[in-house]
C-alpha cells in the first residue's frame, strides 16, 4: 500500500474513532445501528479501509457531519446541531421496507461514491497528462533536421 494512502487510511480511521466514541457506542451497538459487521467497525478504525459506503449513515448514527467523515473537512459536529439538540441517534438510519430515509441513505451514499470515484478519475487524468508533460520536455528532439545530415549533398568531382 502506498505511504500515501496508509496515511489517508488512518487519518479516516483517527476520524471514524472520534466519531464513535463521540456517539458513546460500541463497534457493536454502531454497527448494528448502520447494519455493517462489528468486524468491519473494527477494520475502518484499525485503517483497514479510508472509507465506507456506509459513511453517511455512520456519520447519521454518530451524531457527526458526514463531509467531516469522509475528508475531514469543516467541523466534526456542526454548532447548529449542538444547539437544536436533536438525537439523531435515536433515528433507524438504515430504516426498514419502504422507509424513506433508508431510501434518502441509499442515494446520497450513491452520490457520495459517485463524486469521489469522478475526484480519483480526473486525478488519475491530471497525472497521465503530467507524466507526458514530463517525457515530452525531458526527451531530446528527435526530428531529424535535412539541413545538419552529414550526407554530403554536394555533386561529386568524378563527373
């Protein structure tokens, strides 16, 4: 695994924790609030994974914001929430038949997925154009000029 993403992984897992613990539940009670194993909790803390298709709805039953989750950006618990004193904990995110907010779930997390893996793509894009940026300006031009060949284009003395 590359230094890059282990470190991305952890810093997921440093924020997953938090979030947890934040909640006040265990690996167990959290994944069944978010219907995931408690061995994938555990994965996701122990940095395993840098993210969860089920990032919203852990952030839901932690009580935290998802962005803050998944990239760490913007506050782990927005002061508006602080103040309404809404336990969002106590709502099934995962919701049963026909629930509309296990329905809003499935889609944002389907958006949320889509945005990152489109993030990763134009990422990958932007680096096949530097590297050719790279190697076109470190290879010597290979053009061959007609003026400079060492073919001596002059009539010969034996005519």
């Amino acid at each position: 695994m590359s230094q890059n993403k282990t470190v991305k992984n952890l810093d997921f897992a440093k924020r997953f924790k938090s979030a947890r613990l934040h909640a006040d539940l265990t690996q167990q009670e959290l994944a069944g609030r978010v219907g995931i194993s408690q061995a994938a909790i555990h994965k996701l803390e122990a940095g395993q994974f840098g993210s969860s298709r089920k990032t919203v709805a852990i952030a839901l039953a932690c009580q935290v914001n998802p962005v803050w989750l998944e990239s760490g950006i913007g506050e782990m618990v927005s002061p508006a929430e602080n103040e309404a004193g809404t336990d969002l904990g106590e709502i099934p995110v995962t919701g049963g038949p026909g629930s509309q907010l296990g329905i809003v779930e499935m889609e944002l997390d389907k958006v949320i997925h889509s945005l990152f893996a489109l993030r990763n793509q134009v990422r990958r894009l932007r680096n096949r154009q530097r590297a050719r940026n790279r190697r076109r300006h470190e290879s010597p031009n290979t053009l061959h000029d007609p003026l400079s060949s060492d073919i001596n284009t002059e009539p010969s003395s034996d005519e």
